[in-house]
C-alpha cells in the first residue's frame, strides 16, 4: 500500500508515461511530462536546500501549481497553497504563522512572490520553478515527509487557522473514495476547486492515482459548465452546489446537457433536492454523491449516494449520509451524551492532529470523547440530525460560521477587520441572502457615525480578507438590536433584510 | 431598446458589483472581457446575467453564445438587444 502521496502518481508515471495526466489552458501533459516537470522542481528544492515541513506554492492553475505540488511532495515537504489573487497582507500573515522558509512559484508570478517574501520579515528563499517537461531523471525515491498540505481556514479571533493534513489522513480519504467512486484510467476528471481548497486534493489525487486524466478549465470554461463536460469528455464531476444552483439559473443544466458523466460529486455547502434532480436529468448516466467534511477531517468524511426514488430528505435538503467505514461519527449533545439531534464529532485516521502552532484553539474542538477518553475527536460545530437509519442530516452551526460558495467564513473574522481596521465602533456581518440552505453573500451592519467612510471600510477588507470575506453591502444603524440577553439580535437584522426583500424597498442602502 | 440603452443599463446594474471590488467603472471598457481579467469571477458574471435577464425580461443561451457575446459588456449588450428585437 502506498504511504506516500507521491507513490499514487508513481505508478503511472512508470507504467503510462504518454498517458494525458493533465489538461490546462497552456497546453496538454503526459505523465511522463508531469512526472519529469516535478522531479526537476524536487532537484531545485534539494539543491536550494529548504528546511522545514512546508513550502508555500505561489502560482495558479499552471503547470508549476501542479507540477510543483508533486515536486515540492517528492523533495519531502508539503505544499502551502498560496493564491496569488488573495491581499498581500493576508498571505504575509500566512507566511508568518507557517513559520515556511520557501515558496516555489512560476516566472509569471515571480514578480509578486518577491514581493511577498520582501513584505515578510522572515528571510524566505523565493525559488522560480524551471518545470523542465523534457529530459530522462533519474526516478530517486521520495524524501518521506510526513505532512502533505497546509491549509488555512477562517478564524473566529481575525488570525487565519492553519491545519496541517498528514500524508496519512490524505490517504485514509483516497482509499474510502476510491472504494466509492471507483476510478480508472479512462476517467477524465474536473479541477473546479481552487487549490486553497482541500476539496482540489480529491479532483487532483484521485484522479492520478487511478491514472486518469484532470481537465482544468479556464476561467472562461467556467461560465459554460455543460459545454465544458461536453467538449472534454468528463466522467467525473466535483464541485460546490452553487455551481449547479448557477448552471440552473441560467438554464445550462438541460435534460441530457452531460451525457458523458458517471460520477458526479458535490461538497463543501447543503444539496438541495430540486437541484439534485435536475442534475440528474442532465446528467442522466451519472451517480450522485453528497459529501460532507470539514478540512480538519481531510477533504470529505461522510457520502450519501443520491436516488431518485428514495425518501425525502429533511426540508428539502439531501442527506449527509453515514461517516465512512473507518472513520467514526457521533451525536452528542451539550453535556455530551449521545443524541439523535446534536454537534456532530467526528474520529478515525482522517482528523487532523490540530491546529498549526495553535495549541490553544486546538483545544477548543480537538478533544477526547466524554465517555472515552482514549478517542480523540474534531468538534465539528455542526449541528446535525440523525435518522432512524443512520443517516446524518445538517441542521446549522453552533457558532457564526457560514459558508458562501462553500468558502468556510468565520462572520467575527470578517467584523474584527472592520472594527480594527476600519474603526468602526461595532460590526455585525451576516450571511444574506440565503436560498435553500445557501449563503449568496454578506450584509455587515455598522454605525450610523462611519457611514461617509464606506469606502474606507471597505478598503480594508479587501487589504486584510479574500475577494469572497468582503461584505457586498454596508448597512448603517444607530445601534444594533439586542435580545433580552442583552446579545446582539442577529435574527431581529435578518428580518430587516427579508422585510427590505419583500417590500423591495432599499432605503438603508449605503 | 437599442444596444446602446442596454448598454447603459448594465453598467448601471454592474456599478455596486465594481464598488464592491474597489474597481473604477472607468477602467472597465466596454469591450473589457469580464472574467479574463479578473474583474468578476464566473459565479459573478453569471449572476450579473442573471440579474440583467430579470431586468430586461430576454434570456441569453450560454450554452450557444460564444464567450465574447457574454462576457464583455458590449457583446452582452448586442446578445440582449438582439435577444429584444420583436
């Protein structure tokens, strides 16, 4: 059994070299072409000598974000995505929590990796990948590392979280898919998700694996999602929801648009059922999976196979499903006795050991199980339902969390920037609208007194959080409403946004 | 409606969207490919056609139109007016 991720690309790269590994707007590669690209990328690490776990990956949907995950793999560290259309500032204090010596990126990007590095206190070594596709290497073993990735979320105190993904816990997960999915050489699968998303893992890993081909589209692809499965020949499908939800809207996702597919997989936000069948109508030769599972529990821990004729799901959302045979999920609730409507914890080889250099808020949800204390779990914050037959559904958060587009936001991260940055006496950002179980944007309401810097607060969120955190609108208050507790009403704010909907009325508009 | 009265109104309805992102309406030229350069991402675009279909009551096929039809504010334009014409 493999140990490594690299070890899953090797077999292919060995026994299919001019077998199409990846499709990309610059041009097509064969695994052969990939795999020597990485190894010339590993050699440049080794010969810079980087030292530490990580190495930051500053580049976007090119040869050297994937040629350069596997070199950075293969040379033995893991990678840290670090998307060069996110504010500099943000990525900075990145850097710094990763404590990473190095970033790989691209000649295209090397400009403003330079810059991130100069920006960076810390002396980092800038490497600007030669991903040479040509030459015979000589095919040395990996440097074992035990890490693969290290992702950063959003986190509640204004600092990003960053979780560390064991070679181990990627593993756990491909081996459970696989078994699901059942992927083979002849598959062509999608790359969707961006790679600051552990949900990429799945499109990229499982698909080399299997020796299959992954199809990147461009950014322009991406307006027309059928036309692409068409063009392309997918069988595999991954993305968020909302993808669909848009393809519906603008009336793409036609009875029979994407014969090719087979495997069709959604993740990261609710599944509505409305939707899902007409997915299936589109892709009528395909299975439906929902998948759910936060990036502390490794890309995806639970699967629900979507039929048409089974029961319905729960307000019209489909189900989770069941965590996978190895991992171990339970319901519990506030005094942490088993329950059938709780906060879901979740076990198994695939929960992460914790936040990065964080021991403190690891704390806070990596815990051991009350009636076991040899078990330690993830404390998803998710309240979640289960049924008579195992079958787990999602209900809301115990916290602020939201998800728009299936990004992971932390609502207090968002309301520090403004009143940190932008000085605003309070913040108060809210999830609106929300259709069937999706957030479409943010709503942050403010004091009456900041209202002629609207431009200024805003500028601050676009200087401190990523294109999706900042708030499409500013609404300004005298003072927030509070509850009898005292707390802030956030029910009493979005009923104020549902009665403007209704009413069609704007007039609190910035 | 003419292409150029189409034209002004979804710069009209693109405006809070460019406020939002910090971009100039001056630096988004009519024939600017939207999402090549960066300026909204497909979820975006898509729902500012979304938002334009409900506006003007036509319907654009993604599926038939050529990217330039769409994703520039002046083939959107000629993509409504057309889609319009009695």
């Amino acid at each position: 059994m493999a140990e490594h991720l690299w070890d899953l690309f090797l077999r292919p790269f060995t026994s299919t070299p001019d077998k199409e590994a990846l499709v990309l707007s610059e041009g097509n590669f064969t695994y052969g072409q990939l795999g020597q690209a990485a190894l010339s990328i590993s050699t440049q690490l080794k010969a810079v000598g980087v030292e530490g776990p990580f190495v930051g990956l500053y580049t976007h949907r090119d040869l050297t974000t994937y040629a350069g995950m596997l070199g950075i793999l293969h040379a033995g560290h893991g990678y840290m995505p670090l998307h060069p259309e996110l504010p500099q500032e943000r990525l900075a204090a990145i850097l710094e929590r990763s404590g990473t010596r190095a970033i790989l990126t691209s000649r295209e990007h090397a400009d403003g990796a330079i810059g991130l590095a100069e920006r960076s206190g810390s002396k980092l070594h800038v490497i600007i990948a030669n991903a040479e596709v040509k030459g015979e290497r000589s095919i040395e073993p990996c440097i074992q590392s035990p890490y693969a990735y290290l992702l950063f979320t959003s986190g509640s105190t204004g600092v990003p979280k960053g979780v560390p993904i064991r070679q181990s816990n990627v593993l756990a997960y491909l081996k459970e898919m696989e078994r699901i999915a059942a992927p083979t050489a002849t598959d062509r699968f999608t790359q969707l998700f961006e790679f600051t998303f552990d949900l990429s893992v799945h499109d990229i890993f499982l698909c080399w694996a299997a020796g299959g081909t992954l199809v990147v589209p461009s950014r322009e692809q991406l307006l027309a999602p059928a036309a692409f499965v068409r063009a392309n020949a997918i069988t595999c499908w991954f993305s968020v929801p909302s993808m669909a939800l848009l393809m519906d809207r603008m009336r793409t996702l036609k009875p029979g648009a994407m014969p090719t597919l087979r495997f069709s997989a959604f993740c990261g936000e609710p599944l509505p059922e409305d939707l899902v069948r007409k997915w299936s109508a589109a892709a009528p030769n395909s299975r439906v999976l929902n998948l759910y599972g936060p990036t502390e529990a490794t890309i995806a821990i639970t699967a629900h196979e979507w039929k048409s004729d089974q029961e319905r799901g729960h307000v019209g959302i489909v189900s989770i499903g069941k965590p996978f045979p190895s991992a171990q999920g339970v319901v519990l609730n506030e005094a942490g006795v088993g329950t059938e409507e709780g906060e879901l914890w979740l076990g198994g080889p695939q929960v992460a050991e914790g936040y990065w250099q964080a021991p403190e808020q690891t704390g806070q949800v990596f815990q051991f199980l009350p009636s076991d204390p040899s078990a330690r779990y993830y404390r998803t914050g998710d309240r979640v339902r289960k049924d008579e037959h195992g079958n787990l559904y999602f209900l809301s958060r115990t916290d602020q969390q939201v998800k728009v587009r299936g990004h992971r936001i932390e609502l207090e991260e968002i309301n520090h920037v403004l009143r940190e940055q932008g000085g605003a006496a309070f913040a108060q950002t809210v999830a609106f609208p929300i259709t069937d179980g999706i957030a479409l944007g943010l709503v942050a309401f403010l004091p009456l007194d900041v209202k002629d810097q609207a431009n200024d607060l805003l500028n601050a969120c676009r200087a401190h959080l990523p294109e999706h955190m900042v708030p499409a609108r500013l609404i300004f208050l005298p003072d927030l409403p509070t509850n009898s507790n005292g707390k802030v009403d956030r029910k009493a704010l979005l009923e104020l946004l549902n009665s403007e909907q209704r009413t069609g009325s704007n007039d609190s508009k910035s | 409606m003419n292409e150029n009265e189409v034209l002004l109104r979804l710069r009209t309805l693109l405006k809070p969207r460019l406020a939002q992102l910090g971009v100039a309406e001056k630096d988004v030229a009519d024939t600017l490919n939207l999402t090549r350069s960066g300026v909204l991402d497909s979820f975006a675009l898509m729902d500012l056609l979304a938002e334009a279909e409900t506006a003007f009551g036509a319907q654009l096929d993604l599926d038939v139109l050529a990217v330039e039809d769409f994703a520039t504010l002046r083939g959107m334009a000629r993509s409504f007016a057309k889609a319009l014409k009695p």
